[in-house]
C-alpha cells in the first residue's frame, strides 16, 4: 500500500509538472488551489501509510486499522475534490 501511494503521489506531480510547461490541454490554466489541496491529501495519505508501515515493522504485526482507515477516507476526500472542484487539473 506504501508503495502505491508513493507511486501515486509522484505521478500526480508529474501530471502537473507536464500541465504546467507545456499547453497540453488547450491553453487553459492550471487550478493551483485545487492542486495544492490535493498535493497536501496526497502528504497526508503517504505520511499516515508510512506510519502505519512503520508500526506494523516495529510491532511485528498487521498495520494498524485505524490508520490505515484514515488513509482511505482521506483519499476519498482527496477523490471529492477531484471531481467536485471545478477547473482543469
């Protein structure tokens, strides 16, 4: 799951990173604000998994399902903003 959140979190800034240095979609601007609330879900997704990761390593068990739960639900928000924040980007 760590893995696939970092992987995330890079590509969605190399999406923006192309959006921004070329006029791929047609000329229209970039939603910064948008962008950054997603950047700073993505952070937070990340940052709770590793922690997760981290005390299941030092536990010697499962990850724990609170955290991992947090996770999904910040994700889910992170998925609301996509689609309910207009602009492009």
């Amino acid at each position: 799951m760590v893995w696939g959140a970092r992987i995330l979190l890079l590509s969605g800034l190399l999406i923006v990173a192309l959006g921004e240095a070329a006029d791929i979609w047609g000329g229209g601007d970039v939603n910064h604000l948008k962008i950054g609330i997603k950047l700073l879900g993505s952070l937070a997704v990340v940052a709770t998994l590793e922690i997760a990761a981290g005390k299941s390593r030092r536990d010697n068990h499962a990850a724990s399902q609170k955290l991992t739960h947090a996770a999904g639900i910040i994700a889910t928000g992170n998925v609301l903003v996509a689609v309910l924040v207009p602009g492009l980007l």
